[in-house]
C-alpha cells in the first residue's frame, strides 16, 4: 500500500499543500521573537504553586464548569456584571472555535481582518472552511476604515478580527474606526477585538460589551506572563456566548493549567507589576532606538515594538549571528518592507539587543 496515495485520498488537497507553523529552534538565543513576558513568578510564589499542585486531582477530569477560575477571571480582570466567559486552550483555540461555529456547511461564510493581522486568523478561517479577506493597513499602519467598510459591504464577513493592539505592528487602532465597524456589522456580523495584549496597552473594549451585542472580547494570560499554561478567555453577550460554547471541547482547560492560573490570578498584582515594568522597558527601549539615526521607530502599546531598518534580511541574520532572536516581518506584507519586531525584555537583554542592532548596522558590508 502505498502511504503517499493514502494520505492523497484522506487528507484535505490545502492541508497537503500547507507548511506547518514554523517555530525556530531558540536554544542559546536571547529570545525576543515571541512577546514572552521575560519575567518568572517569584522564587516564593513558586514553591507555593508547587505545592497546589501536588494536590491536584490528575486521575479526574477537569471540573466542567470551571466555575471558581473564572470567577476570579471576571472579578480580577474586568469583565462586566452580568457578562460570562468562555475559556480556551490559549486565545489560538478560541479564535479556532470561533471559525468552527461560523463557518456554515452548504455556503462559504467569510472571515475578515486588516492586514498584516495575527497569523492564527487566516490559518483558522481556512481550516475551518471560511474565506479569509484581509484589508490593507495605510502605510503608517494605521485602518483604512473606508475600505474596510466597502469590505463589509462586499462580503458580508460572519467575523471580523481586530487586534487591539494589532500584532505585528504594535498599534492601537483608532477607537472611532471600531465602533464604525461595529456598526457596519450590525446584527449581519461579529467583530472579534483581540485583547492579547490588554496589559501593555491598558485600553480595552470589556466594559463595552453592554453597548454592542456583535461585540466579541478576547483576552489571554500568555502575554501577562503565562505563556506555558496556555489559557484564554472570551467575553460576549450570554446568548452568543452559549453558540461557542456547544463547539467547545468539554475539557479543553486541564486541571494544571486551572490550578495554575486560579493561584496566579490570587497573586494578579504580581503579574500587573511584572507588566508595568515592561511598559516602562519599551518607553525606554523606544526612545534607545528612535536615537539610531538608520531605525525608524512605529508607535507601540504592546511588549513589542516594529521598527523598520534599511534592509531587514541582513540586519535579522547579523542578529541571529550574534545571537540575538527577532522577528523578521520584512515578507510577510508589503507595508512592513524592511521591519522586524522586537519583543520587550529586561534592560539587559534590550541592552543586548541594542548593542547587537549598533553593530549589524555599522557592519554593513
Ligand atoms: C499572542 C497572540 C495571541 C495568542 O495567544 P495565546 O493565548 O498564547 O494562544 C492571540 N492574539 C494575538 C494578537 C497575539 O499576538
């Protein structure tokens, strides 16, 4: 039997045709490609996790209802009286869940976003079977709100993503621009807002939730400093709520990861302050690089910051050559020619990040 026929008979033509989602191999690097937050619990704090884990029951499953982990996501991070939340395998699974329960069998339903957006919206669109249609940014990265209305009109998309700050470009969207897609929308469409990272940015649309029922909020703790335990959340009118949730795998949170987060959600202020350092590391690290006279330097509400070079490609590779790992963005969209992201790290590695690019710039051979 040959293997290659059976995987072409079973398996999807575009799946076949796909790449897997690249992660580079970071070992010995100074890691600033992936937003991580660079900080650990501390030391303390650790052993008492330890312990509450020991404890954990892992020959039961999870209890379904995860009713004392999110209660303390609403009362500790904001969600309005009234307003449940729908959990997830970190936010990639939510907006997966999302593309599920949209994506109608017997027509094609649509999926918009600006672009360059969060990779995990086109790839979840076209494994779910919805059309994915992005909408350029302006050059300076900003909404093109007229063509994104137009698009509205056009494709009538059953969701639209709005990263909030858009990942990779770092930028708030303007608050105006949303509610006028919000209102394009209508009862015809969803629009999604992306709160991956609401800590950087502190503005949000959560307590907006009452005034538009297509309004869909998104958030994770991976940016907040629990990238490892994978979890996210959503909040959304208790009707439209109970939709996602019937496309929800039962169990899909298991019992370290609601152990893990109810204990660091006890010690919330830990992780707030963990975040206001960061904030205060990229005003720094911004104004470090807007002093390179070759760096133009995009307005940042994340842990990140996109920066464009004279030439991307080399200035990423003498990086990687002195051990540096960034994100090269220069592919990825023709409005990021030549930009790379960095993410926010302690003053030594943004240090060593900034002596790294000095050099690779003066180095240009
Ligand atoms: C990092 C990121 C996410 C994914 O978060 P996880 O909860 O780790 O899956 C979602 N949206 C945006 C915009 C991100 O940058």
């Amino acid at each position: 039997m040959s293997l290659d026929s059976l995987i072409a008979n079973t398996i999807r033509p575009d799946v076949r045709s796909d790449k897997s989602y690249h992660v580079p191999d970071a070992s010995g690097f100074v890691k600033l490609d992936a937003m991580e937050n660079p900080y650990q619990l501390p030391e303390a704090l650790r052993r008492e996790l330890g312990n509450r884990l020991a404890e954990v029951a892992l020959n039961r499953y999870p209890a379904a209802a995860y009713g004392p982990l999110k209660e303390r996501i609403r009362a500790k991070l904001g969600v309005p009286a009234g307003y449940d939340v729908l959990l997830g395998n970190g936010s990639d699974e939510l907006i997966a869940i999302m593309a599920a329960t949209c994506a109608w069998q017997d027509r094609r339903a649509v999926m918009l976003a600006p672009v360059p957006a969060f990779v995990m919206f086109q790839r979840s669109a076209q494994v779910a079977g919805m059309d994915f249609v992005g909408v350029a940014l302006k050059a300076d990265l900003t909404l093109d709100l007229p063509a994104m209305l137009a698009a509205i009109e056009q494709h009538r998309p059953a969701l639209i993503f709005l990263a909030y700050p858009n990942n990779p470009t770092g930028n708030l969207f303007d608050t105006a621009d949303i509610e006028a897609i919000l209102r394009a929308q209508g009862e015809h469409g969803l629009v999604v807002v992306d709160e991956a990272y609401e800590p950087f940015a502190q503005q949000s649309f959560m307590e907006r939730l009452p005034e538009f029922a297509n309004l869909i909020v998104m958030r994770t703790l991976s940016k907040l400093g629990l990238a490892g335990i994978r979890l996210g959340y959503m909040s959304a009118a208790p009707a439209l709520l109970e939709q996602f949730e019937k496309v929800r795998p039962p169990y899909n949170i298991n019992v370290m990861t609601q152990a893990a987060a109810e204990f660091a959600l006890d010690h919330v202020e830990v992780l707030n302050e963990q975040a206001r350092l960061l904030r205060e590391q990229r005003t720094a690290l911004a104004a470090a690089l807007a002093a390179i006279p070759a760096v133009q330097v995009f307005p940042s509400a994340a842990n990140f910051i996109t920066i464009r070079v004279p030439d991307a490609d080399s200035i990423h590779a003498k990086l990687v050559s002195r051990k540096i790992l960034i994100k090269n963005l220069s592919k990825m969209h023709s409005v990021l020619t030549n930009c790379l992201r960095v993410t926010v790290s302690t003053p030594d590695e943004n240090a060593a990040f900034l002596d790294a690019l000095r050099a690779s710039l003066a180095d240009r051979s």
